[in-house]
C-alpha cells in the first residue's frame, strides 16, 4: 500500500471513530431512541451527506457503537479473569463485572440489551458483522472460563457444551442485571433490596456450576 492510501485510510478511520465518540455521547446524555443522525453529524462537525458515507442509516450506527461497547466489555471481563484464581472465581468475576460494566456505562448496556433482542445476520467486514465479531470475542472470554473451570476441577462435570453453558450464564446474568436496574421498586415491594438480590442470584449461579466439594 502506497503512503497516500496508507493515509487516506488512516483519515477514514478517524474520522469513522469521531463520528462514534459523538454518537456514544449523545446516546449517554439523551438515550438513543431520541438521537437523530442531523444531531451525530453536528456533533462530529461533519455533513449529513458525509456522516452518511460511514453508517447509511441509524441502525447501522447502533451496530458500530455496539462492537465499540461490547469491546468495552470484552476487556472488563479480561481483567475480572486476570485478578482471579480457579475457572469458577472467573466464571462469577465476569459476571461481576458485567453488572460493574452497566452501572458504569448505562448506555452500553442498552446496546447490548438492544443488539440480544434481534438476530443478526452480519455481512463480514459490515457494521453489523464488526458488532457480532465483538459480541462472539466477548462471549469466547467466557468460554474460555468455563473450560479453565472444567480442567481445574472447580466447575462441575456434566453441563454441556462450555458454549450452551457460557450462552446460558450470559443470558442468566443479563436478566440480573436488567432486574436490577430497571425493576428496583419492585423489589423494593417485594421487601428485597437490589444488593440482596444480586448476591443472592451470583451466589444461586455459582452453587449450580460449581463442582461438588470433596470431604
């Protein structure tokens, strides 16, 4: 690749990463379903016609800013793995910093609650593939986890595929935490206080995946 193409490459991904950082920041100030790609395009000081160019709809915004926030997460769940010990500890410190990740960004989480609730169809080196491609590195931290689990001896022998296992856990903890922060009055009139219940739920998940404990 000459200089020049090496440059003009370089232009384009900048540009394509303003214009994300803007929208991530007006989908944490105004929630995304009031955000208008007139306002993206402002914000990133650019042209309609030219915002157009990167993302040719806002759908296909969202997806860019989904593989940025699952890429957030993917590393939030490395670092959880990297301050624990056994396969189980990893398992549950994941999940821990899922709910970490979401009452840190908010937004974030919406996206990934957003991208779960379709199924995709990605076209490789599209938006919409970049945030599958993010969404299966973040998934494979977990993957990862459970096998560790299995080889240590610390998760149980018996449930499955590590990969129906990971994709029940993740499906589990984002109903947690989506509990958690979106039902907190209902809890509260259940007479359960959100800390209470999340510990109960991480410890309930642990319990079912942990291997037996030998006298």
């Amino acid at each position: 690749m000459s200089y020049i193409a090496e440059r003009r490459v370089e232009e384009k991904e900048r540009r394509r990463g303003e214009i994300l950082d803007s929208a991530v920041r007006l989908y944490a100030e105004k929630g995304w379903d009031a955000v208008t790609m007139d306002q993206v395009a402002r914000s990133a000081r650019l042209s309609r016609a030219l915002l157009y160019v990167y993302f040719r709809d806002k759908e296909e915004l969202l997806y860019g800013i989904g593989a940025v926030a699952l890429s957030v997460l993917r590393e939030h769940c490395l670092a959880a793995v990297a301050r624990s010990g056994s396969g189980l500890e990893q398992v549950e410190a994941i999940g821990r910093a899922y709910m970490a990740y979401a009452q840190e960004y908010p937004h974030y989480f919406d996206v990934c609650a957003r991208f779960q609730a379709h199924s995709v169809s990605p076209d490789p080196g599209s938006n919409e593939g970049a945030c599958a491609a993010a969404g299966d590195e973040a998934l494979g931290v977990v993957v990862t986890a459970i096998r560790a689990g299995l080889a240590d001896g610390s998760i149980r022998q018996g449930l499955g595929d590590p990969m129906l296992l990971a994709v029940s856990l993740w499906a589990f903890t984002h109903g947690i935490i989506q509990l958690a922060m979106t039902k907190a009055r209902d809890l509260e009139h259940l007479q359960i206080a959100v800390p209470t219940f999340t510990e109960y739920a991480f410890g309930l998940l642990t319990s079912l995946t942990a291997a037996p404990k030998t006298a």
